[in-house]
C-alpha cells in the first residue's frame, strides 16, 4: 500500500477526506472533526426515517407518533380524555 493509505488506516491522516487529524491517538482509522460531523448528521437522519416509519399511528390532537394502535389509544385517554367514540381517531397516515 502506499504510505497515504498506511497513515490512513493507522489513523494519523482522516480516513473519508485525507486531512491530518491532530491529537486523536494513532492506532485504528478515524475520521476528522468535519467528516465526524457529517457522519453523525447522517446517522440522526437515518434514525428519524426509521423512527418515522415505524411509528406510523398519529395522535390527531398532539401529533406524537406511535407504532401500536393500541398504544394510541392508551395515550390519548390519558392525556386527552379520549373515549373510543370514533373510528377516524386512529387512522394512520404518511406524514
């Protein structure tokens, strides 16, 4: 390999963009401040989609979200003093 590679995977040099990376202690490939930065943005926006299509039942007067019906029904009886009068309160939608 060559040597940019080699400080790479020590972890003297970012291993996404190149730049040297200061007082991280050397020994296993690492990532710079920005690239980290960037990285950790895109695993909070991986997280929010799986959440999201996980939790597809919304609470129509809160808006919080849900992965079991039954779970919204508990929650808006006790924290909007629900009564199950009606169908349209436990509609899911793609929101």
């Amino acid at each position: 390999m060559s040597d940019i590679a080699d400080m790479m995977i020590e972890g003297v040099l970012c291993s996404q963009c190149g730049v040297y990376i200061e007082g991280d202690e050397p020994g296993h490939p690492g990532l710079c401040k920005a690239c980290q930065a960037d990285a950790d943005k895109d695993d909070e926006r991986a997280m929010a989609r799986m959440l999201g299509k996980r939790r597809p039942h919304v609470c129509p007067f809160c808006r919080k979200r849900f992965a079991e019906t039954e779970h919204l029904e508990q929650h808006m009886r006790a924290k909007h003093c629900w009564r199950q009068e009606s169908s349209h309160a436990t509609e899911t939608t793609d929101a």
